[in-house]
C-alpha cells in the first residue's frame, strides 16, 4: 500500500472516530425521553378543571389561580360539597394521568392544601377552602317505577334495596297487598295507577259509572289501601272530573300523569343520552319526574347514584312541591 493510500485510510478512520464520538456525547448530554414528557403545569390546571366540572361547577367562578414557582390555585368548594370527596376525585384523575398528589385536610377551618408534583418537582399547588354561604341551587327529580309486579320476588328485594328514592307506580290489586306493605317498610313510596286496567270488580273505575258507584268505589280504595294513599291519573280525562272532589274529600294524593315523563328509548345507550339530557337542559329550583321500567332503570342506576355530586336533588315525589300544592 503506497503512502497516499494509508493516508486516505487513516482520515477515513479519524472521521468514523470523531463522528461515533460526537455521537455519544450528544446522547450523554440529551435528556431521557421520560424527562422531557413529565407533566407540567397545564396537565394539573386541566385534572383541576376536570375534577370541577365533574361537581358541575365552572374553574373560571370557583377557582383562582395565582402565579408562581409553583402556581397557586385557590377553589371555593359549595357548603355540600366536603374536601375529602373533592381530594379523592382529584387524586383519581391525578394517578392516571402520572400526577403525584400530597394533600393535608385541616377540618378545624373547613380548609385543605394539595401539592400537585411530577415526580421531579412540584408544579401546583391548590388550596381548598369550603364555603358555608356558598351554595348550588340544585334541580330536583324524582323516579318512578312502573311494572314491579311481574317481577321475580329476588328482583324486587334487589330494587327494594336501592339507596336510591324510588317510587313505585302498581295496579290497584289486593293481591298485591303484601307488596304495598313491603314497600313502605322499604322506606320508599307506592302510588295506585288510575289509568290502568283494572281486573278487581270492587276496584274498577270508570266515566260511565253512576256517581254512587264511584263514591262505593273509592270507599274500597281507602278501605282497602289506606286513606293515605296516592293516585296517579290523568287529570284531564272524565273520570277525573267525577272522582276529583271524592278524591280530594277523602284525603287521596293526586299524582297527574302528565306531570310525568316516561323515559323509553329506542336503545340501552339511548337511554343514558336521554336521561343525561333532561338533567343537563334541567333549570335550578324546578322539579322533574321521570317514569322507567324495571329494566331500564338499572341501565341508568349508576348515573342517578352520581347526580347529587353534581348538585341535583333525588327526592320522593311525596316531598315535591309540585304534587302537595295540587
């Protein structure tokens, strides 16, 4: 090998060398991947926003944010909303987003303080203070069931153990007695329906009948089922316009069909949509008063066991305003 080609090998080789080197310090000094994709700041602001708008309140009213090294954010949490509830949603959000979350809850002061970190520093921190004045004026709803009857007795332990304030609409049966009883010991509420049809010849109703026959007939209900027991009936038909006064007289609550609104979608995920849209376009301080079946009432069950987190009211229909002022 002549001179100039050992010369020519030996650049080739000093170049290869100077290149690998270069190479390895830029990936000394570069930093590692999981580095560089820590969460910041603008990830905890939206788990902070996230977890708010769960209890249907906006950042922009109940939080301020003040900057710094770390920013401090300062939320107002309603007098029904407690800190702790608020801290483990919080946390929720935090640990699958890879958010470290420290908190401290000092009841005393109804005040809490969060440090939001990644793992290397801290990149927010948030005081929660709870408001006793500061309240959500919720919308109220009510459920009714109808179609209990044909179930299984297991299933109606099981609906009779919800936690949830339902109200059952039934056929006016004496059969059925041992059923109304249970409901009530159930703490939960019954109603007769006035618009069904009725196979108890001493119970049936009906425009045509004679005046004494309707007073004998009403006599039977009280009897029979209480004189404290409601009715559900449409309010605008000619039976109604008969029984109104017996009803009244005899200390029968009235429930007006078409105060209700039955919920029957055409699909199990239309179902949720709908409910979840009457709830949303819902206005505060008014009452709704939705009606399911058996079936579609657990498709929906897991959805009404969270709507008071988000500041409505489940109430019995018994305690609506609506119905008492009838």
């Amino acid at each position: 090998m002549n001179i100039k080609n050992k010369i020519a090998l030996w650049l080739g080789i000093f170049a290869l060398a100077l290149l690998a080197a270069n190479l390895i310090l830029e990936n000394y000094n570069k930093p590692a991947k999981s580095d560089t994709e820590k969460p910041g700041f603008a990830e905890a602001d939206s788990m902070l926003s996230q977890a708010l708008s769960g209890y249907r309140m906006d950042i922009g009213m109940f939080c301020e944010t003040v900057s710094g090294e770390p920013p401090v954010s300062k939320v107002k949490l309603p007098a029904d909303i407690f800190p702790e509830i608020f801290i483990n949603d919080l946390s929720a959000l935090c640990e699958n987003s890879g958010l470290r979350l420290e908190s401290e809850v000092k009841k005393k002061y109804f005040e809490s303080a969060i440090n939001i970190s990644n793992g290397q520093r801290d990149i927010l921190k948030i005081s929660v203070k709870r408001d006793t004045l500061l309240k959500r004026k919720p919308a109220f709803f009510s459920i009714f069931i109808s179609g209990i009857e044909e179930l299984a007795p297991s299933e109606i332990n099981k609906m009779l153990r919800s936690p949830l304030p339902l109200a059952f609409i039934l056929l006016p049966d004496r059969n059925n007695l041992e059923l109304y009883r249970n409901i009530e010991n159930a703490g939960k509420e019954w109603y007769l329906n006035f618009n069904a049809e009725i196979s108890d010849e001493n119970l049936k109703l009906s425009a045509g009948f004679s005046d004494f026959r309707l007073t004998k007939t009403i006599a039977a209900y009280i009897r029979y089922f209480s004189s404290d027991a409601s009715v559900v009936v449409d309010t605008s038909s000619q039976l109604y316009k008969k029984i109104k006064r017996k009803l009244i007289r005899n200390g029968l609550g009235i429930i007006p069909i078409n105060k209700i609104t039955e919920l029957k979608p055409l699909s199990d995920n239309n179902i949720l949509s709908l409910l979840r849209f009457y709830i949303s376009s819902s206005i505060e301080g008014r009452e709704y008063f939705f009606l399911l079946s058996p079936e579609n009432f657990y498709l929906v069950e897991s959805d009404l066991l969270r709507i008071e987190k988000k500041g409505y009211k489940l109430i019995y229909p018994g305690k609506s305003s609506t119905f008492n002022n009838l």
